[in-house]
C-alpha cells in the first residue's frame, strides 16, 4: 500500500508523463494542421482517442459504462471539447511555445476553483510558488502590444476552460473509477466535436493520416496519466507540473518548425520549474512531518 510520502510523488510523475504526451499531441495538431482546419483535427482526435480508449471496455466489461452521474460527464465533455476546440485553434494559429504558454495560466483558475468546490486547503508556501510559475508564463509571453490578439484571447479561453475540467475530474475521481471517467470522456467528445468539423470538412491527405491517428494515441495516454494523477493528490498540487509540456513543446518547435527559443523563453521555462520542483519538496517535507506526528502518537503510552 502506497505511503503517504509515495502518494504525491507518484501522482507528479503521473502528472509530468501526461504533460509530456500532450506536448507530443500539440507537435502532431500542428504537423496535421499542413492540411486540415483545427475543428476537424479535434474531431479525429477524438474519434481515433475513443478507439484506444476502448481496451478499458474489454478489460472491465460493459459495467464501466454505467454511472449515476452521466448528466455530469454531459456538463464537464461539453467543458472540455470547448477548451480542445479553442486550445487546437491556438496551437494551429500561434508560435506553439505561445500557445501553450498561454494556456498554462490555467492552474490559476485550478487553485481557485479547488479551494472554492472542492475545499481543497491551499496554503501561502504554495500559493506563492503557483503565483511564481505564472510569472514565468508571463515571462515567456511578453505581454505587449502583439500578445494579447484575438488568438491570444482564444489561448486564455481555452486556459479557463481547462481549469474547469480539472476540477470537474477531482470531483468525479471521488466516486468514480478513473478508467470510467477516461472512457466515457473519450466517448462522449466523438459526437460533440462532430458539429464543429462538419462546418470545415475536407478529406485528409493519406500522409495526414497517421498524425490524425498518432494524435488520438497521445492524447487518450495523456488524459489516462492525467486522471490517474488527479485521483492521488490535490489537484492545486498537480497543476503547476502540467508547465512541463511548455518546456518540451518549446524544444519541439525549434527543432522541427525552425520557432526560435529566446532567452525570454528560457528564463520563464527555469522559472517555472523552479516552482514545480519546490512544491514536490515542500509536500514531501509535511508529509514525512505528519508521518512523524503519526508515529509519535501511536508511541504514546496510553492510561
């Protein structure tokens, strides 16, 4: 059985492999972007994400799908295809690093919204260093008279629409099994993004068709980890780790797209983890003082 110093720990390993596969994702929607709008790259992720999801069904058989709380599952897919719609826009449409640059503002409304729905305890230590990491997003950014367009503005949608799926999943991840949540998420998305690439529709290109497929494989992976994550640890906790994909989309896109990697991007990406990696030691550190508290009590002679 897992300790209560393994916990944490595990969950942010969970947490920087999904962030990893994301970046992965967003390096493929630009590459399927030579040919296709966005809308219908969403549509192709997830239709082909479904189709890795479904193991979960042979593994576990037909009583995955059945929840008492489908009406929520409706609330928080209808959440997270408008942020997919809008961060594939994003990515499509602006430098990459920008992209997800902008859409890593969203621990922000995470650390909120779980101390507001989820009663989540959030203290000063790690606050500051949630409020440092998005110092270093804004860093990377540049905030300035070309930052904040019309794409820029559709990046920070996505970013808060994000932040309202992860808090949806720390509610569910209470009651219910995460390979539930990963299949019937993967499912419902087919049919809700199908509107939305009908509008732009053209067949791919045969070369297109293994970004389209590679696409739904990393991001079922990545939401697999994601959820995986959520279920061990606060999600105010695993939020900043997720800045790890801006780290490796940045490397990605110079070294594929030729999108140069300045000194600004740099500084805000040491920044970043800087903050990441002293909140795992800060929750490290009270988890082995609550151990010892624990051990103490249970030494104490009783009467």
């Amino acid at each position: 059985m897992p300790t209560a110093t393994a916990l944490p720990l595990r969950a942010v390993w969970l947490m920087m492999a999904s962030a990893s596969l994301f970046a992965l994702m967003a390096v493929v929607i630009r590459l399927a972007s030579a040919q296709l709008h966005p809308f219908q790259i969403t549509f192709f992720r997830s239709s082909f994400g479904a189709l890795f999801a479904l193991p979960l069904l042979y593994m576990h058989g037909w009583q995955l799908l059945r929840t008492p709380r489908f009406g929520f599952y409706v609330m928080r897919c209808v959440l997270g295809m408008g942020g997919m719609l809008a961060g594939f826009w994003a990515i499509v449409n602006l430098p990459l690093a920008e992209a997800i640059a902008l859409s890593y503002s969203s621990p922000l409304f995470v650390t909120i919204g779980a101390v507001l729905f989820l009663g989540e305890v959030v203290r000063m230590r790690r606050w500051s260093a949630v409020v440092a990491g998005f110092i270093g997003v804004l860093v990377i950014v540049r905030p300035g008279s070309d930052s904040f367009t019309a794409g820029s503005l559709v990046a920070l949608m996505a970013a808060g629409l994000t932040g309202a799926v992860t808090i949806s999943i720390k509610s569910l991840t209470g009651s219910e099994p995460a390979d539930r949540i990963v299949l019937l998420t993967t499912l419902l998305w087919v049919p809700l993004s199908l509107p939305a690439a009908l509008g732009v529709w053209q067949w791919p290109h045969p070369d297109i068709w293994r970004w389209l497929i590679l696409s739904g494989a990393l991001g079922t992976g990545g939401h697999y980890c994601w959820t995986r994550a959520l279920r061990l640890a606060d999600a105010s906790l695993l939020a900043p780790f997720s800045y790890l994909q801006l780290l490796v989309v940045a490397v990605l896109a110079w070294l594929i797209f030729g999108e140069n990697v300045d000194r600004y991007t740099v500084m805000g990406a040491v920044i970043i983890i800087g903050a990441s990696l002293y909140i795992t030691h800060r929750e490290y550190s009270l988890a082995r003082r609550r151990h010892r508290q624990v051990s103490a009590a249970r030494a104490e002679p009783t009467i």
